[in-house]
C-alpha cells in the first residue's frame, strides 16, 4: 500500500509532535568531555600498562550502560608520544572475552601489530614494545578480535595515540591540550527506551554496518559544548564509527584542514566540507577570533527503522541527521594568537611509476546470504565469517593472501561491487592516486592509511611497506565497516 503523504502527516500529528519531543529531550547541551591524556613525551618510568576491562557509563541518558575501556569506563586513553620512543606496553585483558588491541596507523612490524594473531586471552596480558619510528601524527588503537571487533570497538575498546616528533613540538600551531587543542573521537550509538545503549544487529545492520540513531563524542550524547580562549583552537578529530561516514561543516567559515591521518598535509587546506569515513583521522584549525561562538556541524546517516518510526524518520530527515555537535564559545582570555599556517610539511608528489608491482582487491558482499539467520546460529555477530569478501575470499586466519617483499613500491586498486567501503591497510601510510575514478580531495591527498570507494568505482594508492610481517603475524587489508570485516570482509598478506 501507498500512503498518501498529506493524509498521513494529518493522521499522524499526534505521534510526530511526541517524536519531536522525544529528541529534543535528547538535544540538551553538555560538557564536552575531556579524555583523560597520558603524557609520554618527556619519558615514563615504568612499563605503560593499558587494562581492559568491562565497565558502566552514562553517555548523557541518565542511565548507566553496560560498556568497556580502557583504564577508563568507555574508551581509552589519549596517549601523547614521541618519534624516536620505544613504547612498553602492558595490556591487560578482563572483558570476559578474548580481544586484541591494533595500533592503527602506525608503521611497526607485523608482530607488535596487534591484529587478530595477537589474541590477548581472557586474564592475559600481551607485551609488545612498539617502536615510534613515524612523523607527528593522530592514530588510534582498537580491538582487532576477528568476529568481535564490531561489538568490542562499540562497547568502547578505542583510544587515541597522538605522535608528535620535533618538527610539530616545535610548529606555530595551539598545542595546550584540553584548552586550544581538543581530541575529538566521533561515534553514533542506539540506546533503549531506558537509555542503556544497544547493539542490536538487525539484517540491514548486518548488510550496511551497524548505524547509531544519536551522534556520540567522547562518550558524550551531542550536542556538547566547550569554553575557548580568543585565538585559534586545534581540533584532532576521528571517526570512530563502527559504520557511518560523516560529513563535517563549521556554522561559520570554512574548515582549515592542517592534517590527515599519518600527519601534516603540505599546505592548509581550506574546505566548506569534509567526508570522513569509519577509521579516517583529520586536524582542523578554528579561529576564535573573527566570531564569538562557532559550530562543528555533522552530517551522518540514520538507522533504517520498520513501521511508524522508520515512515516518520523518512518525512522528517531524508534518513539522515545534522547536528550541531560541538559549540565553541569564546572567553575573554587570550588564546593562541599566531596565523593559520600556509605550509606545513615537505610532502613530496607520489610517482606512480617507481610501482614495481600492480594489485587488485575487490570488495563483495552476498546480498543474498541471510546474514540473521547466520548470526544466530554462529557464536559472533556473523556466523561463520563467510558472506563477505575479498576477492572472492572471506577471511581465512590460517590462509596467506598475498605475499609482499619489503621496500618495494606497489600500487594497491580497490574497487567494490555496490556499496560504499573504507579500505583500511595495515603497517603503512600510502598516498591516494585516485579516489573513486577522481582525483582525491585536496584534504586526501596527504598520508593516509585510509581510502574508500563506492559502487562500481575504483581507487587506487601508492605504498611501501618497510617492516615485517611474517606468516605467523601478517597484516591486514580490511573493509572498516566493522560489522564487514567480521563478516569476512578482510584479507592477510606478508612482507618479507
Ligand atoms: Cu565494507
């Protein structure tokens, strides 16, 4: 049946005034939280010791939820390192399920990785030290427990791991942390009518990744708000959704983009938009001096919903959201009062013809696997892993899929079958050569460990892999739709 629009919003006054009013109770502002920062930079005396525990938290609905973190009640710490350190750690699992913590973004060998192949038993402790050996940049830390990441990273197994070396020790840019320098860790999140957050994997979650109905930064429901001093603010921002690409605005001027996620970008970039998505790290730089207020505006997809609710969200939102996430107000204070830099770091022109070598990967997905009925007879979010691939493959932990030998310059396509994903490799930074059949935005066009492609589209990138990663601890390529990648969405390779 058809419904009448007209007919059906007179019919229906009644229950969209109480949707209304339901979101608006949701819509009140809040603190911007703070994460809780380590600081290594000067050194440490000790091991670095990263416990996982399950926790409660309550993300702004007044009920606790049932979550994870790490030395913390939901999400991580931000660790603050330096190039040139060694980093000790201790992690210690007491979820109650195994897991594993990857060091997303850094350039270390297979082995420190922190992949599915260093499964972290329930009660262990895992022991890698890991080298800095990269330039100044954002980069995270996530579970990585194949067939458990989506619901792990959800639950709150991420943190932020913030490089420095002495070039961005030393730039002209805010760097007070928590007063003009801000890390902002971007997710979506459903919760139940008693508040309590929900991962509830439906088909549709299942086929596009899970999709949270309310925007979520630093574990706070947005809109958050944060006081500034009168000067330039730092944003570090990542997207740290288990499926959705967001797409960021400011209320007033455009977006100075002065890094993307394995460091500076050659020059600011000047956008009135940028696209990020799951797993993408970009900085932006707001100046608080030309306005009193300003907004972070995001722009991110919504949950498909049956019935009354899923018509209402149609007629309403075109099944998105925009939300004014996080108000800057300014004080009276003195902030940083230097320029937004013109050039930030010597980046030199990918050369695509020092590729020796010529990859294909493409990304599918069975449509017509009935992903529920997988999940409910499997013991993970996705039965037996095998509805999604790579090449025809799902994921296989004891099958190699490509073997590449280090120091080599390789070029990497991706393309899909009908859906967008975000390709995510391991153990390198690359530069995107094009980005679905297009030059890539000036924002991508730095370091990056993340590129994506949508429906009958290709990408490709130019990378080196230049440590080790073997048999029994490879890296991996993966889509970062989490709810894909455990779904078999993933592949292995070796450098050797
Ligand atoms: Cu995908």
């Amino acid at each position: 049946m058809r419904i009448n629009r007209r007919n059906f919003l007179i019919g229906t006054a009644a229950s969209c005034a109480a949707l209304a009013g339901a979101s608006t109770a949701q819509s009140a502002t809040r603190p911007l939280p703070i994460l809780p920062m380590s600081d290594l930079t000067n050194g440490f005396e000790d091991r670095i010791a990263l416990k996982l525990a399950a926790s409660s938290h309550d993300f702004g609905t007044g009920a606790a939820s049932s979550t994870f973190g790490i030395n913390n009640s939901y999400l991580g710490p931000v660790l603050r390192v330096k190039q040139g350190q060694t980093l000790p750690f201790d992690v210690t699992n007491q979820i109650g399920d195994f897991s594993t913590i990857h060091w997303h973004g850094l350039h270390i060998p297979g082995d420190v990785d922190g992949g599915p192949h260093q499964l972290i038993q329930l009660g262990a402790t895992w022991s890698p030290d890991v080298p800095i050996v990269q330039r100044a940049s954002m980069s995270w830390f996530h579970s990585h427990a194949h067939g458990k990441t989506a619901q792990q990273v959800y639950k709150g197994l991420a943190g932020v791991m913030l490089i420095e070396d002495d070039a961005s020790l030393s730039a002209d840019l805010p760097k007070t942390y928590g007063v003009d320098d801000f890390t902002l860790v971007l997710q979506d999140k459903t919760f139940t009518d008693a508040g309590a957050l929900d991962y509830t994997l439906t088909e549709t979650a299942l086929e596009d990744g899970f999709m949270g109905e309310a925007l979520v930064i630093n574990g706070a429901i947005a809109p958050v708000a944060q006081t500034v001093p009168k000067g330039l603010v730092r944003l570090r921002i990542l997207n740290a959704c288990n499926a959705n690409f967001l797409t960021l605005s400011m209320a007033t001027g455009p977006l100075n983009v002065i890094a993307s996620d394995g460091g500076f970008l050659g020059a600011t970039v000047q956008t009135d938009t940028l696209f990020m998505s799951p797993g993408e790290r970009y900085e932006i730089l707001v100046d608080m001096r030309q306005v009193d207020i300003n907004q972070l505006i995001v722009t991110h997809g919504l949950p498909e919903l049956g019935g009354i609710k899923g018509i209402m969200r149609e007629l309403l939102s075109d099944g998105e959201a925009v939300v004014a996430a996080l108000t800057l107000n300014r004080n009276d204070k003195v902030g940083f009062d230097g320029s937004v830099p013109n050039t930030l770091a010597n980046l030199s022109v990918p050369d695509p013809s020092k590729a020796t070598v010529t990859r294909s990967f493409e990304l599918e997905q069975e449509t017509g696997a009935d992903l529920a009925a997988l999940a409910a007879v499997g013991d993970n979010y996705c039965g037996d892993h095998s509805a999604m691939f790579i090449n025809g493959k799902p994921m296989d932990i004891d099958r190699i899929d490509e073997t590449v030998r280090k120091g080599d310059t390789e070029i990497w396509r991706i393309s899909v079958d009908d859906f967008r994903h975000p390709f995510h490799v391991h153990g390198c930074s690359f530069r995107i050569l094009s980005q679905e059949n297009a030059e890539p935005p000036a924002y991508a066009q730095g370091w990056k460990d993340m590129v994506h492609v949508d429906g009958n589209q290709w990408s490709e990138v130019l990378v080196r892999f230049d440590y080790d990663a073997p048999a029994d601890a490879p890296y991996m390529y993966h889509c970062h739709i989490l709810e894909h990648e455990d779904c078999g969405m993933m592949g292995q390779f070796t450098v050797t």
